[in-house]
C-alpha cells in the first residue's frame, strides 16, 4: 500500500523534482510508473522508500507514515520492501545463493529459514540450477532474475523496480517483466518504472503517467506520455 | 523475522574485513603497538621512579631540636603540639644520649676519639616525617613556631628535586600519551573507513533489505576490538622484552644497586589489563568514529 498526498520534493540545489503528487497503489496491484527523462520518477522512488524525505506533503507506506517515522523504524519499513535497480547490484564475490543469503542474514534470519527460503525463491525466479554461480558467470537477465529473487528473498508485500530491464534486451525484458506479472500474481504487491513504451503495451495493466514532476495520467490499459494508445 | 544478537556472524564478518585489507590492518596493529608501548615505557619509567622516591622520601626526614632549657620530660611532653602541625605523620623522640650513641655507632673509625664526647653536645630531638614533601618548607616553619623548638634541620632542596623530578615525568608523560591516543584513534578510525569503503555496496544493499544501523555497526566495531586487543597482546610481550633489557642493563650499570626495580611479572596483570582496556577502546572509538558519519542515511 503506497499513498502520496500532495506530495513536493525541491532537492538542496533547488530543482523541484515533483509537484503535488497525489497517487494510491493498493495492496495487490500491479502498476507502471512512465514518463520522461528527468520526470521526477526515480524520485518518487526514493521518497517510498525513505532515501529521502518529502518537501511538502505526506507519504505512506505499507501502514508507515513516513512524515513521523524514527530512524529505527526506516528499517522495519524497508523490509516490506523488495527493492530492484536497473544495475542489478550484486554482490560480485559472493555466488547467487549467498547474494540471497546475504539480504535474509541482514535482517536476522536463521541458517534454517535461509536452507527453506532460497532454493523456494531461484526456483520461482528460474535460476534453481545456478545457484552456485557467480553474477560474473551469469548473462544480464539472469543476474536481474538474481535480483528478483533477492528483493522477493525476504517475503516483502511489495516489489518496487526502477527501470528493471533499462540493460536488457527486448526479448530478456519481456522475460523479465513476465516473471514480475507472475510474482504479482502469488500476491505481492509490484511497482516498475520503466521508459519502455512498447514493453508497456504488450501488458494490460494500470499505468501512472509522470511528467514535469506532476501526474498526468492515470489509468488501465497503455496510456503513455499523455497519448492513449 | 526473529531479532538475535548474533555474535558468531559478527565476528566472522570483523576478521574477515581485517584480512581483506591486511596492510590497513597492518599499520593500526604496529600503530597501537607503538603507542601502547610508548606509553607503558613512560607509564613504568613513572612508577619505577615513583617507587625509588618513595624510598628516597621515607629516608628524607626533617629533625626538630628541643631548647637545652627544657628537661627531658618537658621535651616528651611537647609530642602531642608537634603531632598537631599539618602534614606531620611520623614522629619519634630521641633523646640525646640515644643520639650521642646513635652517632657514634655510625662512625665507628673515630670511635676513640668520640669516647670522650660529652652528652651535653647534643640536644633531645624528634625525627619527623612528612604525609607530602612538597609541603615540607611550610611544615619546617610551622614547626618552628611550636614553643620549645630551637631549631629545625630539613633538606628542603633535595625535597623540592624530588617533587620536580617527578612532575616532570609525570607531565611529560600524559602529554605523549594524549598525543599518542588520538593519533592511534585516528589510525584506526581510517582503516575502518577504509573498511566501510570496500563494503560500501554491501552496505547499501544491508539498508536496502531492511538492516538495522547496529547490525551494519557490529562487525566494524568488532574489527576495531580485534585490531586493539591484538596490538594490546603484543605490545604486553614487546613491553616484556624491553623491560627485562633495560632492568638487566641497569643491575649491570650500578653494582651499588641504587636502582631498585619493580619485577615485570608482578605487574604483569595490571599491565595486560590497561593495555587491552586502552586498545579495546582505541579500537571501538576508532570505529565509531569511522561508521557514525556514513550511517546517517
Ligand atoms: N540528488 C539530486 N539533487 C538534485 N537534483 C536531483 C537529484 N536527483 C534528481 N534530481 C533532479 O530531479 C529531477 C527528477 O529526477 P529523477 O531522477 O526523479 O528523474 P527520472 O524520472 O527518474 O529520470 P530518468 O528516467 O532519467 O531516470 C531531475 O531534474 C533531476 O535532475
Ligand atoms: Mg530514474
């Protein structure tokens, strides 16, 4: 669950990243965050998942109310949250089990929950005869179906991907974004931003429209840089 | 998911990083070596010297002569005003027969010639000792006003070298110390840094999943204990060797023995404990120093 109340986000330089932002992602959604360059997407990224804070306005995430969250409640916060980026963000030393293993140990799961988790999560993602290879020895898809398994590793009830396939080719997106519809439809909840128009369009989903920092629309169906398609 | 403290992981994670920038972690062990030792050297110069002045100052005792006109009883009598002045801790009467005895015993090669040494040449006297010889010289005066006193015989000079001698080192001593405490700490709190470097994108990614700042903290405080407690144990050996050089060097170089040594292995426990107190907290200072700017995230 994600609600932004006329949301403002100026950052120190002054560039104002956002501009009233009212949005409501319900538990169980799916939705694609589009829009330009330089639109303030990333940014409204970043304020659900608490790397910066509002302006003006008021953000909630999962029952948290980031406008009166402590410090010592970010964490708890995060860990609804499966975060994905478009540069994978792998750990390169480590092979792909213990990337996965590494993000439950770091919120304090035990080496049985780990031995049950992992190989449930690289089955799901596809990946359950890689599991000791390293991200190096793996091809870009791939290492991105790491990641999913990573972000899904700690059972979050909402997966956020900023432009998750922007490395990929079309083919290997189009898998990718097959296994995030897929993992939405085991229950959890998925937010992915993207630039990719027609990827967009080969999904019947809703689609939130961000240009200039305000929301331009909003609705099911393939609506992309204000056109209706 | 459950909430341990879970000390296995962070050790495992602590020595690990070590080896992972072994030079780093190198140069902070020789560096809390270095300053543990330098520390210590001057620690036990002070308490070796401490020790050798205390003697020094047991034996520097201040004699207040009674007027002739007084008996000897009336002399005794003064013990309880003279008890009273500040500072006075030892008093002990000796009259003066006990003194022409006591001065001939010590001359014996003259003893012929003494023989015949009226007793009437001496007077009755009290040996006095002080709680605080750097007091001595108002004490001397304050005795002198005592009725019955005639005179007061102190070595104030050599009291005041003493009191000097000791200052100074003890002075000298804290300055090096401190200088050598921050730079440690400093020392240490760069090869964490340089730790949290290398694992910046483990780090980023420990916030991404929802770590709690203690959990990411942990293992570069352990780092920091381990360097400390390390460079503890091995300045407490180093400190060893040095000591037992300089004590054999010293019996060597007086065969008076006027140095007097305290023996390292009856210190030994005190030492091992400041120097693992002192490293340990160099250690987690250093890497607390080092993590608080970058987890305010
Ligand atoms: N840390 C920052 N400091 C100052 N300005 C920033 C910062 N991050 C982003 N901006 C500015 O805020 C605006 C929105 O940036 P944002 O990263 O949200 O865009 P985006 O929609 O994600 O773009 P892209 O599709 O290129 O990733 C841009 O003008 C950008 O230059
Ligand atoms: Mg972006």
């Amino acid at each position: 669950m994600v609600r932004f109340i006329d949301v403002h986000k100026e950052y120190d330089n002054g560039t104002k990243a956002l501009k009233g932002v009212n949005v409501r992602i319900d538990d169980g959604e799916f939705v694609f965050l589009v829009g330009p360059s330089g639109s303030g997407k990333s940014t409204l990224i970043k304020l659900i998942t608490a790397e910066i804070a509002p302006t003006e306005g008021r953000v909630m995430v999962n029952g948290f109310n980031l406008n009166t969250i402590t410090p010592r409640q970010v964490p708890l916060m995060r860990r609804t949250l499966g975060i994905i980026f478009q540069d994978f963000r792998l750990i390169e030393k480590k092979t792909v089990y213990e990337n996965l293993a590494f993000s439950m140990r770091a919120i304090g799961a035990s080496n049985r929950e780990l031995r049950r988790r992992i190989p449930y999560v690289l089955q799901l993602v596809g990946l359950d005869k890689k599991g000791d290879r390293f991200p190096g020895q793996l091809s870009g898809g791939e290492q991105q179906r790491v990641a999913i398994a990573r972000a899904l590793v700690n059972n979050p009830s909402m997966i956020i991907a900023d432009e998750p396939t922007g490395n990929l080719d079309p083919q290997r997106s189009l898998e990718i974004m097959m296994l995030l519809e897929r993992i939405n439809e085991l229950g959890t909840t998925v937010l992915v931003v993207t630039h990719e128009k027609n990827l967009v369009n080969r999904f019947t989903k809703r689609v939130v429209a961000i240009e200039n920092g305000r929301i331009m629309s909003d609705g099911t169906g393939g609506y992309y840089n204000g056109e209706k398609i | 998911m459950a909430r341990r403290f879970d000390a296995g992981y962070y050790i495992s994670e602590g020595v690990h990083s070590i080896f992972t920038h072994g030079f780093m972690s190198f140069a902070a062990v020789c560096m809390i070596v270095a300053c543990l030792i330098i520390m210590g050297s001057f620690s036990l110069l002070a308490v070796n010297l401490d020790n050798m002045l205390g003697d020094l100052e047991n034996e520097n005792e201040m004699v207040v002569y009674i007027d002739d006109s007084l008996t000897q009883d009336q002399a005794r009598a003064l013990q309880p005003n003279l008890a009273q002045v500040d500072n006075v801790s030892q008093l002990t009467f000796v009259t003066k027969e006990a003194a022409v005895t006591d001065f001939k015993a010590k001359r014996q090669e003259i003893a012929d010639v003494l023989n015949d040494l009226p007793s009437d040449a001496f007077q009755d006297r009290y040996r006095v000792h002080v709680v605080d010889i750097e007091r001595m010289a108002q004490t001397k005066a304050a005795l002198e006003q005592v009725e019955g006193v005639s005179e007061v015989q102190a070595a104030i000079e050599i009291a005041d070298g003493f009191v000097m001698v000791r200052n100074i080192a003890t002075g000298v001593a804290m300055v090096l110390i401190g200088i050598l405490l921050v730079v440690s700490l400093f020392i240490i709190a760069n090869t964490i840094k340089l730790a949290t470097f290398y694992r910046r994108e483990e780090i980023a990614i420990m916030k991404m999943c929802g770590a709690t700042d203690g959990f990411i903290e942990w293992p570069f405080v352990v780092e920091g204990m381990i360097l400390g407690l390390t460079g503890a144990l091995i300045a407490f050996f180093v400190q060893w060797g040095l000591y037992q050089l300089v004590a054999k060097l010293a019996v060597q170089g007086n065969g008076l023995s006027l140095v007097t040594m305290i023996s390292y292995s009856s210190m030994a426990t005190t030492i091992l404990a400041v120097f693992c107190g002192v490293g340990a907290v160099i250690g987690v200072g250093g890497s607390l120093l080092a993590i608080r700017k970058f987890l305010q995230v």
